[in-house]
C-alpha cells in the first residue's frame, strides 16, 4: 500500500502545480506586473522540470523586482538544470550581492565553478557557505 500511497502523493502534488500554474497564470492575465505571480509560477514550473519555463518567469520576476535575490537563486539552479553554467553562476553573484548571507547560492555557485573545473573558487565558495 505505500506505493499507492506514494503515488497518489506524487499526483497530488502534480495537480497542485498545475493549479498553481492555472490561478497564477489568470492573476498575470489580470494585472502583468505581478512579481509574486510570475516568481510562485515559476516555481511551479521548476518543480515539473519544465526548466525553459521557470527561467522566463524568474526573468519576468526580475524584470519586476530587481531586488529578490530568490529569484536570481532560483533562475541559477534552472539554468543550472539547462548546463547554462555561466548563466547559472552569474545568476548565483547577483543573489549574493543582494543578500551576501546566503549560504544557498554560495554552494550552489561552489558546485558550478566545480563543474567548470575552477576548484580554487569552488572550494573558497563553499568555505563561505560553511
């Protein structure tokens, strides 16, 4: 029975994001400068994989609120996800340059500079995120 269980689990969280999709994409429709509803869209998006997606509506919540280091981090892992590393590590700098306290984006940005082979920067990333 746990696998059912786990299933039916996995399909409520996908019908989940497909309403968070939905209601989201109605509030854009109503009014398109909507930071909160393009960011919980792109969330959603993200979470379903659907990486092109969340990096268009990280960018629209940029667009919208420059100052949301969430956003930056979060477009960074989605492009990440696509093997933009220096699209992801550029994104990583701009979410630490808003918040410098975020021990997140400096792993995150430690791992893509270890992706690239640039160990010394990898390493000194995840010592600050330490």
């Amino acid at each position: 029975m746990a696998g059912a269980s786990a299933a039916l689990e996995r399909g409520d969280q996908t019908a989940d994001r497909y309403r968070t999709i939905s209601g989201c994409s109605e509030l854009i429709r109503e009014n398109s400068r909507n930071a909160a509803a393009f960011y919980n869209r792109a969330l959603a998006y993200h979470a379903r994989g659907e990486y092109d997606r969340a990096i268009a509506d990280y960018t629209s919540t940029i667009g919208l609120d420059g100052g949301n280091p969430n956003a930056y981090n979060n477009r960074g892992v989605a492009n990440g996800a696509r093997g933009n590393i220096d699209q992801a590590i550029a994104d990583y700098t701009k979410a630490i340059e808003i918040d410098p306290q975020r021990a997140d984006a400096y792993t995150s940005r430690g791992l893509a500079y270890r992706n690239k082979g640039e160990l010394d920067r990898a390493i000194a990333d995840s010592t600050k995120a330490i």
